[in-house]
C-alpha cells in the first residue's frame, strides 16, 4: 500500500503532508513555493510510491465552492494530467488554517514561530490529510458493518 499526500493549495506557497504506510496517519512534510511543486513532486516519485493526492477544497458556509476554486482547479487539472496514474480525491478544507494554528499553540509553538505561513500550511494540509484519512476509515467500518464483515463479490 502505498501513502497518500495532502496538499494545501496556495497562490503563493503549497504546504504538502503525507500518510504513513498504513494510511493510519497524516505528518507535516513541508512547504514549497506554488512554482516549485511540480519539480519536487518529480523528485519525490523517483523513491517514494503515492497511491492518491488529497487536496484542500475551498468551501463556503453554504457547503458552496468558494471563489479560491478558480485558482485550485487549474492546479488539479494539471496535476491530473502530469501524473494521471495517480488519483486526486478533494476534501472540504474550511477552518483547516484555524486549526492548524490551534494546533501549534496546543503543542507549545512559540509566537514567532506561528507567524511562519510555511508551518500553517504543511500543518493544514497534513489536517487535510488526516480528515480524509479518518472518513475513509469511517467508510469502510461501516462497509463491514454493512455486509457482516465480508467482502463482496465484485
């Protein structure tokens, strides 16, 4: 099996995660710049396997695309088309930068050191990450409860 990479789409920079082995948990990995990830996703490929990217979606209260969709979209699109072997699965990412700070003062993180946008971001897309990792979990407990806890002929 192999891990999944959350990402958290931004004009400037893009904060990247990724799962362990087992797809149980999501860690930080770290932030590049929106013109950079391209390159370091190549390079990441040469040695590591990904199964799936799980990216941010912007969503309003009204469970509506936000208008940051007009950017994030032609990011998906090209990432699509550049690795199409690789599936993208989007994830409601409203409150995932509150969260993250919440996170870092949770976890003692200095002042200073919360004012990095680069931290926020690789926190917030591994927040991502790990809310999809957890409804996937959550999916397929009640696929056994469903069936009894076999699987189902295809």
């Amino acid at each position: 099996m192999g891990r999944l990479m959350g990402i958290d789409f931004g004009t400037k920079r893009i904060g990247i995660a990724i799962s362990d082995p087992m797809n149980i948990f999501a860690s930080p990995l770290l932030t590049v710049r929106n013109q950079e990830f391209e390159e370091f996703l190549t390079e990441y490929l040469k040695t590591e396997t990904i199964d799936g990217f799980v990216i941010g979606y912007p969503r309003t209260m009204n469970n509506e695309a936000s208008e940051a969709v007009n950017y994030i979209n032609p990011f998906v699109r090209k990432l699509s088309k550049t690795f199409p072997g690789i599936p993208v699965h989007l994830v409601d990412e409203r409150f995932t930068s509150g969260m993250a700070l919440n996170a870092m003062i949770e976890g003692g993180v200095k002042k200073k050191q919360r004012m990095d946008k680069a931290m926020v971001d690789k926190i917030s897309a591994a927040i991502i990450l790990q809310s999809f990792l957890e409804r996937r979990k959550t999916e397929d407990g009640r696929q056994k409860t469903e069936d009894g806890g076999r699987k189902t002929p295809a």
